[in-house]
C-alpha cells in the first residue's frame, strides 16, 4: 500500500483530494443504483406485459439523477456537522442503588483514515468531553489506515476525559491495517485496551466488572487476538454489575450466559445512508439502539463516523451516553 511505504503521501492535497472524489463517487453510484434496480424491475415487468413498450424517459432518469444526488449531499452535510449526542436511559432492576445515574459514553466505527483526520477526531473528543461521561468506552473500528500515515490523527484521543479512564476494544477494520503497530499508539494515547480481559472499577462501594473482547478478524493474528468471552468475563472479584464490550453485536448469543447484563457494540453502522438502512436488518437482528435479548441490555451504535463515502443520509453519526437507571414502577 503506498500510505505504509511513503506516509507522508497521506497528507498531500493531492492524496485528500482524489480521497474525497473517490469516496463521494461511491456515495453517489451507490445511492444511484439502490435506487434504479427497483425501477428497473418494475419496468422489465412493464416492458414484458405491454409488448416492449417502456415507461421510462428522460424526465424519470433526470429525477433518479437528481433524487440521488440530492440524497448525497444531504448525507454529506450530514457528516459535515459532525456526530450528534444521543441520550439514552438504561433502565435495570438488577443495577446497584450505588450505581444509579452512572453514565457512558460510547464512540464507535470512527474509521480514522484518508477523510477522517484531525479536525473531525477533535470534533468528537470535545463533545465527548463536554458531557462529562464516568466511564469512555470505544468499541472498535477506530482507525482504517496504517498507523504510520495516522500517527498524528490519533493524537487528539489523548484528550479524551473521564472520570474512571477510557477503555478501547478492537474492531475487525484494526486488523486490515497492521494491529500490531496501532496498540502501542494506542496505549500511548492513554487507551485502556480490553483483549478477552477486564477491568474491576470501585464505584460509590459497588464493583462494575468492564471486559472486553477482540473482534473475530483477530483470530488469524494469534490467539490472543481470538474473542473469548468466557475468558473476558473471569475475575476474582465479586462485582455487582456486568458490561461487556464487542465490536460486532454477535456475542449477544453468549454474554448473558456468561453473566454480562449490558453489551455495547457498533459494527453495522445501521446501513450508514439509506436505502442500504433498510437492508441492514436482514444481515443484523440487532442493528441499532437500545434492545433487549432475555436479561441482556445491548445497546449498538449506528458509528461516529463513517466508512468510505461520507454519507450519512437518514443515520447520522452518533456519539451515545447511556445513563443506568432505576427502572419506573408503574402502578
């Protein structure tokens, strides 16, 4: 790859340039042809049955056309204005008195990389900041470069403020990119990396058990880097509340049996721009938000960032606080 043997390429007006027409063509024929193929069905249909006549013409291409571009600017204005702050309530009867109103904020699928540098990583650190989380979790698919063009991008994590630390899990996009040069630089940033460990946090006398698994792309790394939940979950302490972190929601199937009542995850990026959002839940049962799978709380967000185009039309980018509460007694 040219941005591992001349890194300094990575950040040549030319490299950005050609970046940003690339990924915004993709964008584009993307939503175009999403687009087109139901129309295109319908019009074979159309064509069979009233004897080689079509019903398309010019106006209803130059409509697809402008429907489509439109859709991308929107998406990319979307983007633009960086990830909004979405507040959600966590409401578990099993949650500790001491741990009411514990507060998490989660960053995910920021994709750190040709478009996705500096100014946008510091955007998200100061509204991270500025809603004074206890706890900073980030759930994989930080970076989609090669450390050494990044190095400078990743800087601003270093910023990154709460109250009991910042804890990192990888997601399967590390590992295209080289994770054995990205964990040192990660650590230096002052992450806390989880891989198939935890970490006992003392909060107000309660103890909150934070683990956390590598994403399954790891597997062919070492065995380290192989997800295992069950060797993530063993402490010796007795802690009263679970939090399990995955890049992919997947585990959902085996966190509640190992103990674990919330899971944070990201990967699906809900589709990232429609119509590809209504096709994610045919791949994901869980793809977005808050839900519930037996006693386990999971909650996915829809990604920080974005990969490849920058286009976010009718999922925008997401930095979540979640917020443990009491459930409400209805009587």
């Amino acid at each position: 790859m040219a941005s591992r043997k001349y890194p300094w390429a990575f950040h040549t007006p030319w490299f950005k340039t050609l970046s940003w027409i690339g990924t915004s063509y993709i964008g584009f024929w993307g939503t175009f042809a999403m687009i087109s193929i139901p129309i295109d069905l319908v019009e074979m249909f159309y064509v069979l049955l009233n004897e080689g006549q079509s019903f398309r013409n010019h106006m209803l291409s130059l409509a697809i056309f402008a429907t489509a571009l439109g859709m991308v600017v929107i998406g990319y204005f979307t983007v633009l204005f960086g990830p909004k702050v979405v507040e959600v309530d966590i409401a578990d009867a099993r949650l500790p008195e001491n741990l009411k109103n514990f507060r998490i904020a989660q960053i995910s699928d920021l994709h750190i990389g040709p478009t996705i540098q500096s100014r946008y990583v510091n955007r998200v650190v100061k509204k991270t900041n500025e809603i004074n989380p206890d706890i900073i979790v980030i759930t994989g698919d930080l970076v989609d470069a090669h450390t050494e063009s990044i190095k400078i991008h990743l800087q601003p994590l270093a910023d990154l403020k709460a109250k009991y630390g910042v804890f990192y899990v990888t997601g399967n996009h590390e590992y295209y990119w080289g994770i054995q040069t990205l964990l040192p630089e990660l650590k230096n940033v002052g992450l806390n990396i989880l891989m198939n460990t935890n970490h006992v946090l003392e909060v107000n006398g309660s103890k909150i058990l934070l683990a956390g698994i590598p994403d399954p792309a790891g597997s062919h790394v070492s065995e380290n880097h192989r997800p295992n939940i069950q060797k993530a979950r063993h402490s010796p302490s007795k802690t009263d509340y679970n939090i399990l972190l995955a890049h992919r929601p997947d585990p959902y199937r085996f966190a509640e049996d190992q103990g674990f009542h919330l899971q944070f995850s990201g990967h699906t990026h809900a589709g990232q721009f429609f119509p590809f959002s209504l096709l994610i839940p045919l791949a994901h049962k869980y793809y977005r938000g808050l839900n519930r799978h037996g006693n386990l709380w999971l909650y996915v967000n829809p990604g920080t960032g974005y990969w490849g185009p920058a286009n976010r039309f009718g999922v925008a980018p997401e930095i979540t606080l979640a917020t443990l509460v009491a459930p409400v007694i209805r009587i």
